[in-house]
C-alpha cells in the first residue's frame, strides 16, 4: 500500500511552534485535513489542535502510522531525535527547516522530502499563505509532484530547491529578514534612549522595505555611508561610544556599505 | 520689512538632489510658489526648475535676495559655504539635514530654523509626502509657528525637535534604513552568486518591515542568533569564510541579536 495521492489519510505536524501553526492553519484552510499535532508541550500541541480540529499527542509513540504526510516544524536540533523515533507505514514525510540537508532522512524512510515555507512567522500575526515562497526538494520525481500539487494549493510562489540551494537561501534571508530587523530594534533602543517615539521611523521603514522590493537594494542605498561622509559618521560613532557592541556594527556596516558602492562602480 | 507669512514671495531651493527634488514638487502641490532653483549643477538645476516652474541658476550671487524662504538642500559639507556666501533681505533660512545643528546660521541671519524631512528619497521615485515626519527647529517661537504651518501643508506628521534630538534621530534611521538596506544588499548579493533570483525574498521582506512597524523589532526577532541555534550559526560563518566582510557582519550582528534578547529576557 501507498500513500494517498490527495493526502485523504490525514497530515500528521510535528510541532506546534510559528512554522507549525502557520503551516496547520493554511492547511486546514485549503481542505486538508490535520490527523494529529505532537508536541513535547503538549499544552502548545492542544492549543494548535484545537485550532484545526485534530487530535494532539506528546507522545511520539501515540502519533498515527497511517497518515499519508508528516510534517516536521520542529526546532532544528531536534529533527533528527524525530527522524530516529517515530514510526510511519507508507506515509511521505519532510522537514521545513532552511538549513538542514534533504539527506536527514536518507536511509530511514523510503519518501521524503523538504517543504520550506520562506518567510518570518510569528503566532500572533495573520500571514497571507498564498504569497509566500514553499521551496520543495524530494527523493523521487513524482513525490516531488506530489508535494508541489500539494504546495500549490497554499502558495502561488512554489520552487523546486535542492538543499545546497536551500541553505544559501537561507543565509540570505537572515541577512534580509533577521539582521535588518535588528537594525530596527537598534533603531528603537537609540530613540527609546531620548525618549523619542519609534512612531517616527515607520514611513522610513516602510519605504526602506518597498524600495528594495521595486528596485535593487544596492542601487537604492542612501545616507553618510555611501557618500563617505565622514564628518557624519565620526559624529554617530561619538555618539555611539558608550555602546560598544552598536559603535562596532555600526563601523563594520558604514565601510561594507562604502566598499560595495565602490566595487559597484568600479 | 519682514517676510510674508504666507511666503507669497516664493520659496528659493538651494540643491536639485534626492530631497531638493521630492521637496520642491511636494511645495508646489500644496500651492507654493518655487522662485528659484539654484544648483551648481546647471542641468540638475534646469531640470528640478522645468518641473516646478521655476527659475533657477548656478551663481550664488544671481539668487534672488527677497524671497520669503530659502531651503538649503545639499549634502552637508556645502552648506557652510551657502551660510557664507548667501545674500538675502528678510526671508528665512533653513536646512533640511539630520545632523547639522541649527546654530550653523547663528550670527549670520535674523530668521533661521530647520526643516528635516525624516525618509529615504530617490529622484526615481514618487512618494507619499502626506505621511513622511517633518521636524521644525527655529529661533523663534513666532517663526516655528510659521513654519510648522508650511510643512502640516505638506504632511500630517509635523514635530517640533531641536538640534540635539534630530541628530539621534538621525542616528537612528541610518540604522533603521541604510543599514537595514545593506542587510538587504547583502542578501542580494549571496543570491546572485548562486543565481537565485532575488524575488524569492521579497516576501520576506515585506513581512519584516510590517511586523516591525505592527509590533516591537525586539519582540519580533527570529532565526538562528536570537536562538542562539550555533550549529545553524557556525555553518553560515563557514560558507561566508571567502568574504571576510559580510563573516564580520554576520558575526557581529548575531552575537548582538542574542545579547539584546539576553538583556530583554533578565
């Protein structure tokens, strides 16, 4: 026996994080149908399970056999306990985790694959599912099929990305995604300081974001960096004596900004 | 004689830049009457006149002395040279920089202040002026009101900042903008060397800019740093190891990530 094609056995998800919830949720919205959520903190599994109407389980030995697709969106160091313990008949399972290889599951399933849904996810925000990127890389051409029909249905932005493209992927987007946000909570602590409202910085942040998406970032760039405008920038790094860790990023990030433009024109 | 309040005697523009451009047009929606365009650029003078139906010349001497109000729009290191050189009857004088104090027209001039429009402007691209923060200094009360009365004209987002404040807020958005859109480049630059394409991240993107606009950027941070995930972490300072710049960066930026959440989470 094999697994079924429109996944009518169920989706079993391992996890019960952001990417689990997320993921669950878009599922159940697109008609599929979630079997069991498992969890460790089987509080966080009922939470989800409630949500999307399935049974929920912390322990890995209670997780159905039959199901037709699990789902691992667990936290990267624990996928390969997961991999080692659990139990499956016939079903296809996959990780969705940007930077661990295909190759996890080698030897230990006969269908498997990656589904990595690419973008920020956090339990407390509506996410539009149909926009995001679901990079798909599987074992064989038609499980590959299989689970691009299945991305389809969530996401009109589906790829087919192998692991060593994954995780250069994944480099980029926490340069995109996580080392730009932190340069708005730097932002914040500096205003937060003189008691100026982070109110201010929104429309930059907004435009910052669009301008980079209409256009090429690197061509985009503005400010005292890319101008080397020193007299600016020994004024911030004064500014910034007292904070090492800000002074240090802030001189690192000024020259790569003033070295790309240089090569750029080169 | 003093100026007239409603700058019925036009406004003289000195710079045809990024700022000068979106702030000349943005004057003459809201009904303002642009005088003169000076530049030492000729042609970039021309072309910001021809589209605001203004004059407009390369000579100091030549800009006209009794205008209501000259805006000094150019890249800090000549704006001492503007102070000096200027010749004007009653009008008033502001600059539109960050980080220039306003004492730079102390002694010089009667009426003097600073209008900074807080955003990143390309020539290339039209803007919302309507929503971009306009922070006013001024020597006096009565000319503060003035001036807040032109730029609410402008924007429905007018602040009252003095020189010390703006020049953290400038601090600030180089952070929240330049440096976040480095982060962007960065992450173009590690797709392009694989040949994936950029559009891939522009959901992405998107999301971070709206979830630190949503909420707070400290309590938005995802990825590997803020988990302090070293597996994930030493692998991508391992693939960065050819660009020592961009390893310094993620080196950097990822212990600084984990040490605010740190800090946050005492």
């Amino acid at each position: 026996m094999s697994f079924n094609e429109n996944f009518e056995n169920g989706i079993v998800i391992l996890g019960a994080g952001n990417v689990a919830t997320h993921l669950s949720i878009a599922l159940t919205n697109a008609g599929f149908k979630i079997k069991c959520i498992y969890s460790k903190t089987i509080t966080a599994a009922k939470t989800l399970a409630l949500q999307v109407d399935s049974h929920y389980t912390n322990e890995i030995t209670q997780i159905p056999v039959e199901a037709d697709l699990y789902i691992i969106a667990v936290k990267d160091e624990i996928i390969n306990e997961i991999v080692k313990n659990i139990q499956l008949k016939y079903g296809i399972i996959v990780h969705t985790a940007g930077s661990i290889p295909m190759d996890v599951f080698k030897g230990q399933f006969e269908n498997y694959g990656v589904f990595y849904p690419l973008q920020t996810f956090s339990k407390s925000r509506n996410i539009d599912y149909s926009n995001i990127p679901i990079c798909i890389e599987s074992n064989t051409q038609i499980l590959e099929e299989k689970l691009v029909k299945l991305a389809k249905r969530l996401s009109r932005s589906v790829h087919i990305v192998d692991s060593e493209k994954r995780k250069i992927l994944h480099l980029a987007a926490v340069f995109a995604c996580n080392f730009s946000n932190h340069m708005f909570s730097i932002a914040t602590e500096i205003m937060n300081q003189s008691g100026i409202p982070f109110d201010l910085l929104k429309p930059l942040i907004a435009e910052t974001a669009q301008k980079a998406i209409d256009t090429d970032p690197e061509k985009a760039q503005t400010g005292p960096a890319v101008r080397n405008d020193q007299n600016v920038i020994q004024n911030h790094l004064e500014m910034l004596k007292d904070n090492v860790e800000f002074e240090k990023i802030y001189r690192f990030v000024s020259e790569s900004i003033y070295k790309m433009n240089q090569k750029k024109n080169k």
